[in-house]
C-alpha cells in the first residue's frame, strides 16, 4: 500500500508564511499560499498511490468551510498532527501509516511548489530498493521525506528549522544503517529571499517575448502558484 501525506497548516491571514513579509502583506501572503496548497493536492491527486491523507499542524476553530467542502469527496482523507516537534509528529504519522511490512509511505509539505507528481511517484519507486528517501531542500530541510518501515531514529534530535536538518537525518540513517536515496534538490518558498529567487528562476524559465523557441527551461512552477504570481504582478 502506498500512501501519501501532506503536511500543511489550515489557511489563515498573519498565520501562514509570516517570514514573506514585508514582501507580501498578510492577505497577499494568504493568497500565495493557498495557490501553493492548492498545487500541492494536484501534485498528490496525480500522484500514483493508494491513498491520500492531509495531515493539519493543528485544529484551527476558524475552519475554512470552503476548503473542508472542495476536499469533501476528492480522496483526500483529513487528519491532526499529533506530538510537539516536528519530529514527533512526523513519527506518530509514519507509525500510522506503515501497519504492514509492504507499506510504503511519503510526507510531503505545501512549502514547495516546483514539487510535482513525478518527483512523488519517483520517491516511491526508489523506496522498493532504498529504506529512506529525502528531497533536498535549499534551505538545508527536506522538501518530502519517504520510508517503507517505521523508523523513528531518523527524526530523533533534529535541529528543527535549521540549515543542520537534511544532514542531522543523513547522520541519523547512517548510524541506524539505513541506505538512503537523494532525489532532486528544490527550494521551498518561506522568506522574503525564497520568494525572489523564485521570481528570478521563473523569469529564466519563461520566454520573455514571441518567436521560435529558445534557450530557455520551462516553466516547473506549480501553475496555480505561477498563476498567483502573474495576478499580483511578480510575473509577466
């Protein structure tokens, strides 16, 4: 069984993405994030798996009706993240989700919106030959995290939200003698900084005038965020 987990915060103005400002305001940075979270569940809704689960960092009483109604149906199962730091979290989702020794789980977040179904459906291939699967981040964090086994030394003393946490899990698989597998290195959108190197990627990518083809790459970003993006003016 293979199963998917996005790890997410519900959408709520001054409780999302708060390092964005001053770039975005809270409102503008609300809307941003829904068009990430929004890419992410496409990237999962594509994704070849079993099951689909979104796992909210907590039960916010100013639920969003309009969210809980478009997931209503859509396969998307809804759970809380319990324990205190990201790593217990993590653990206690992992225990649920790996019951059986076929079980292969990935946990993924709304962070990165260059991550798509392909990079998803490659992370679970590489767990039928590796125990632990990372997607690099930038920022020195991972972008999604897969196991086929229940492992909870892999999250044990993290320095959670440093530029330590893809090397501290490396160490930590390491001295549990898990192999591990490296998938393509992507950068999450989190600050100020993150979303202009983002802008600046992105106008590399896209051809800035009419004509035959050229010497660009196209566009990875997710297109609900790259529609965002255009909307506010950051993009042509």
């Amino acid at each position: 069984m293979r199963r998917l987990a996005l790890f997410a915060r519900r959408p709520e103005a001054g409780r999302i993405k708060t390092r964005l400002a001053p770039a975005l305001t809270p409102p503008l940075t609300l809307v941003l994030y829904r068009s990430m979270l929004a890419d992410a569940f496409d990237a999962g809704r594509r994704s070849g798996v079993d099951e689909r689960g979104v796992w909210w960092a907590d039960e916010d009483p100013a639920r969003d009706s309009s969210l809980d109604a478009a997931l209503a149906g859509s396969g998307w199962q809804q759970r809380i993240q319990a324990g205190g730091d990201l790593g217990t979290r993590l653990t206690h989702a992992f225990d649920e989700l790996l019951p059986d020794s076929d079980d292969r789980t990935v946990v993924f977040g709304a962070d990165c919106p260059t991550l798509d179904h392909e990079l998803i459906d490659q992370a679970f291939r590489e767990l039928e030959r590796s125990d632990v699967v990372l997607g690099p981040a930038g920022d020195g964090g991972y972008t999604l995290i897969g196991l086929r086994r229940r492992e909870q030394r892999v999250f044990a003393n993290i320095a959670w939200g440093s530029d330590q946490v893809l090397q501290q899990t490396l160490d930590r698989a390491e001295a549990a003698g898990l192999t591990v597998t490296l998938l393509t290195r992507l950068d999450d959108i989190d600050t100020s900084f993150d979303l202009v190197r983002c802008l600046a990627q992105e106008l590399k990518r896209t051809p800035r005038r009419p004509g035959p083809p050229g010497p660009w790459i196209a566009p990875r970003l997710g297109s609900h965020t790259r529609a965002t993006l255009r909307a506010l003016g950051l993009l042509p």
